[in-house]
C-alpha cells in the first residue's frame, strides 16, 4: 500500500477511540455538541479542500488524496473534543489527541505533495492549459556545443500532453534529425502522433528534433572527420542537454535516435556505432553511407581521399564490424516507389538483422522519396514503440481521477472537490439518518417497555 495508505489507516485506528466515545455520548441523548462538532469539521474539511482547489499549484493532481484531507479534518475535532471534555482528568485522551493531530498533518502532507509538481521543462515553466492538454506544447531550445564545438541551429521540443497531466514522472526521448536540405522542425513528429488517435498522443514521449546539419546548404556526415564533430555533437553534448533539463527515462531501452534521409543515415550510424546511448533506431528513407549522391567530394573533404575511412562510416560496416550483447531495436521504412534510396534502406536494415537487432521494415504504398513516407514511417516508429513502452510501464497516459483529458488544473481540482464534498454529504446524512433510526427506535421501545409495566398498577 502507499504511504497515504497506510497513514490514513493509522489515523483511523487513532481516532477510533474518540470517535467512539463521542458515539457514546451521542448514545445517551446529549447529541447536540457532538453532531455540532461534526457537522463543523466536516465544514471546515470542505473549505480547506476548496481553499486547496484556488490556492495550490496543480490541485488536481491531489485525486483521492481529498478524502484522506477531509478523513484529517474529521478525526481531529473529534479527538480534541475528546481531549477537552477529559481534560485533567484522563491525560491518556489528551495523549490520543497529540497523536490524532500529528498523523493528520502526516496525511495532509503527503496528500498535498502532488499538487505541489510544476511541469518544468529546460528552465521553463510549461502553462498547462485546455489546449497544451490536448495537444501538448512546443518550444524552441539551444543546446551548447560543449565537447563538440559544433555550431548547431536551434533544436525544437515537443512536451506530451499525457506528460502535463501528470509531471512527476518521467518519459522516453526521441532524437530527432531531419534530412538536407532542411530545418530542424516539429511538424512531422506532430504530424504522425496526431495521426495514431489521442491515446497514442497522450503516451508519447518527448521528441527532440536537433539541427545536424550547422545549415540548410551543408552536408556533413555523422562521424568525427576533420573539421567537424558532429558524432559528438549528438551523442554526447544533445544526451547532456537531455539528462540536465528533461524530466526523461535513463533506461536506453527508453531512449531512441530517429531521422529522415540525410537524418536516417546519422540515425543509423550512431545507433550501431553507440548502442549504449540508445535502445532503438528509426531510420526513414536513409542513404547507405554519408554523401552518397557525391561519394568522391564527401571522401576528399572529409575523410581526406582516404576510402577506408570513408568505408568505416558506413552504417552497413559498422553493423558487421560490432557486437550488441543488449537488445537493438531497428526500425526501417522508405517509399515504395523510392528506386534509388529504398535499396539503401533494405540494405541497412538487412545488415541490422544479421547483427542480431530486432528489425522492422516497411515500404510505403505509392509512396517516394516525400513528406508522406516521413510521417507515415514516423508514425509505425513511434506506435510500435509507445506500445512497448505501454506494457513496460515507461509511458502513460497520464489520467486524472474523475477528470476529462483536456480539463484545467483548477476546473479538474473543482470537480474532484465536489464529487469528494457530496460523498461526504451523503454519508454523513447517512449516518445521521442512521442514528436518529436507531435512537427513536430504542425510545419508543423503552417507551412500550415502561407503558407495559405501569399497566398492572393501572388496573388494579
């Protein structure tokens, strides 16, 4: 059981005993301070659970954590009752009070502790709104080149709505790269989640698309040559920035490199050349090596006329020349109609097969080289991940106790206070109800009971 568990109970045993002497009380006909004293708790429970609703951060991340606030604000006023109709003369009850007090600011605590969870992202406070809700949030971030030195664009961040809902965990992380010529953008990645339903969405991890290019008109290969140290770059100075400002798993099994084109040959290269920064590769419509269309120029420039370097490069060759002892999870797609990139891709993923990955791949129907092989090849990547994820237990949907998905902080809090206030009402009613059944039952059979003894006197 949880904490807030097992508190509550200890506050119930606690105030078991001055709940029951109340009853007995009550019992005997001299109600009125008792249900006064009850009634005025319950009272006071509701304005603090409606004082939490305004005045807490995130009031509807408390959930059922209410009842155990109003359970607090009932058994207290019972026992300092207790405490004070005893008092000098049975300090045992005045001790039961302390204790009935001191478990009640327990429970208080630990059932406001998730009200208190700020989403926080990169140093930026996320507004959490109807609309991030639904749709999650976007924003721009700049990732220092620090063991790089290589001078990247500005990434963009994706933020799951599932994630807002709920921004005491973490989540999974893709690195993102886009092909050349191209911008590091959301588009795509929010194209293909909105494409899966909103559960999907909800489950869905942070996206990261990084800029691996350094500009629109360069292409460079993935690997550290002279004059570039784009390997580095992003797989170790974007992994930093992740670990340092993400609220991201450090599981590599929750940790995935993805690109398109130009994108799923660094892709490719990064996951079979460092499988222990991440446990899966998406790699859509990939070349088979790093400047394939002008293989001369690419080797001259970079690797400086060396063939055996370039070959050392190749995604194909690093896959044949390692070992990965721990699980690899490769997923391969390009269009159908894609005759000269769609050979590499088959290429690669074959190479990744023989390695020992789990391999998926896919051609996409009636599609080439083009924006509907990208979102459609992100889409299967990312569904067939979220639902490993989903079983796992690295993702959720991030549910709220009795509210819809796209309900504010304070309007979700406002609900979750009045379904708690009127199950309040009802079993107080209840039990009022209850008691007063009992009593006038008991008064009227008394009542029978002295009727039928004073009947004899009467007749003689």
């Amino acid at each position: 059981m949880s904490t807030l568990t097992w508190l509550a109970a200890a506050l119930v045993a606690v105030g078991a005993y001055p709940a029951y002497r109340f009853v007995r009380r009550s019992w005997r006909f001299r109600a009125t301070a008792t249900v006064v004293a009850v009634v005025t708790a319950q009272v006071l429970g509701l304005a603090v659970v409606l004082l939490g609703v305004v005045l807490l951060p995130r009031p509807d991340l408390v959930g059922v954590g209410w009842f155990a606030l109003l359970l607090a604000a009932t058994v207290v006023p019972l026992a300092l009752g207790d405490a004070v109709q005893s008092a000098g003369r049975r300090p045992a009850r005045v001790a039961v009070a302390v204790v009935a007090g001191a478990l009640a600011a327990g429970v208080i605590g630990v059932a406001a502790v998730p009200a208190f969870a700020q989403p926080v992202v990169a140093g930026r406070a996320i507004p959490v709104t109807e609309k991030t809700l639904a749709d999650g949030y976007q924003l721009a971030v700049s990732i220092p080149p620090t063991a790089s030195g290589f001078q990247a664009r500005a990434a963009h961040l994706f933020v799951p709505p599932g994630w807002l809902r709920d921004p005491s965990g973490t989540r999974p992380v893709v690195e993102m790269m886009m092909g050349q010529p191209g911008s590091p953008t959301l588009g795509a990645t929010l194209d293909a989640l909105h494409s899966l339903g909103d559960d999907r969405l909800d489950q869905a991890p942070f996206v990261l698309v990084v800029d691996q290019l350094g500009a629109i008109d360069e292409n460079p290969p993935c690997a550290d040559v002279p004059g570039s140290s784009l390997a580095t770059y992003l797989q170790k100075d974007v992994p930093a920035w992740i670990d340092a400002n993400l609220p991201a798993s450090r599981d590599r099994a929750d940790r995935v490199i993805a690109g398109f084109s130009h994108g799923g040959e660094c892709a490719a290269y990064l996951g079979a050349e460092f499988p222990q920064s991440w446990g899966a590769v998406i790699d859509i419509s990939g070349p088979d090596k790093p400047g394939e269309y002008r293989p001369t120029l690419t080797r001259t420039k970079y690797f400086g006329g060396s063939q055996t370097a370039y070959e050392e490069t190749w995604p194909a060759n690093v896959l044949a020349s390692r070992d990965y002892p721990e699980p690899m999870v490769g997923i391969f797609v390009a269009g159908e109609q894609d005759a000269h990139f769609r050979p590499q891709v088959e290429d690669t993923a074959t190479a990744a097969e023989d390695a020992g990955w789990t391999v998926t791949y896919w051609a996409v129907p009636g599609a080439g080289h083009s924006s509907p092989t990208l979102t459609k090849g992100l889409a299967t990547g990312y569904n067939q991940l979220i639902g490993a994820w989903v079983q796992t237990g690295a993702t959720s949907a991030g549910e709220r106790f009795l509210c819809t998905a796209d309900q504010t902080p304070r309007s979700c809090g406002l609900t979750q206070a009045a379904a708690v206030g009127g199950t309040v009402a009802i079993v107080d009613l209840s039990a009022l109800a209850v008691f007063l059944m009992v009593a006038l039952s008991l008064f009227f059979a008394r009542r029978g009971v002295a009727l039928r003894r004073a009947r004899p006197s009467l007749d003689d």
